[in-house]
C-alpha cells in the first residue's frame, strides 16, 4: 500500500514541479485576446485552371465527373474525379464533352466556377 501510496503522489506532482519550472517566453504576450481559437483542419480553399473531358454528369447530386490534366497550379498529376457544380452548369454538360475549367479545392472538396466546352 505504502509503494501504491508513493506512486500515486510522484504521478501528481511531477506534472506540477515540471509547470513550475517553466518560465514564461520573454516578448511573447501569453493572453489569446483576438486570436480565432476555433480549429480548422482544412487547408485554405485554391484555384485553379485545368482542361478534360467529361465522364458522367449528375444532376441529383449536383456533381460532375471529369478526366482533367496535370493542374501545376496545385502540383496535381492528371485524374478522374468528381467536382461539385451548379444546376445551371451541369445542364449544358454531357459525357464527352471537352472543356476546360476553373475550380476552387479545399481538402478532398472541389467545386467547379466555371466551365466552357472547347
């Protein structure tokens, strides 16, 4: 018991003594005042400009499909995927279609701006 007793004790003051021994950084105010404390995990939104070809259009989900190039912008190498699109967009699209478009990507998330077929 007296062993349990002494573990228990060092497992709560270590953590104490260690804070203890820190000192503040000098020319660092430590208040967060005006800081946006909410954590994001995306990565902010980029556009960019690619050229492909259409694959599926689907309008219930509002997604359109296409097989695009290299996007240096993005370092991205060529790929198929799906994009989101606006109803408007997605009506004057159909498979095989070659356009070229603008989308704007924020994590596995991206949405067609524009798009025109060439």
């Amino acid at each position: 018991m007296n062993i349990m007793s002494i573990t228990l004790a060092t497992l709560f003051l270590v953590p104490a003594a260690y804070a203890a021994d820190k000192k503040p950084m000098d020319g660092m105010p430590m208040d967060h005042k005006g800081m946006n404390m909410q954590m994001d995990h995306k990565s902010a939104a980029q556009t960019a400009t690619a050229t492909g070809t259409i694959k599926k259009v689907n309008t219930e989900s509002g997604t359109v499909t296409i097989a695009h190039g290299p996007v240096k912008a993005l370092d991205w190498p060529a790929m198929t995927m799906g994009f989101k699109a606006k109803p408007d967009q997605l009506q004057k699209l159909k498979e095989g279609d070659k356009v070229q478009f603008d989308f704007s990507s924020q994590g596995m998330d991206s949405t067609v701006t524009r798009i025109e077929k060439q």
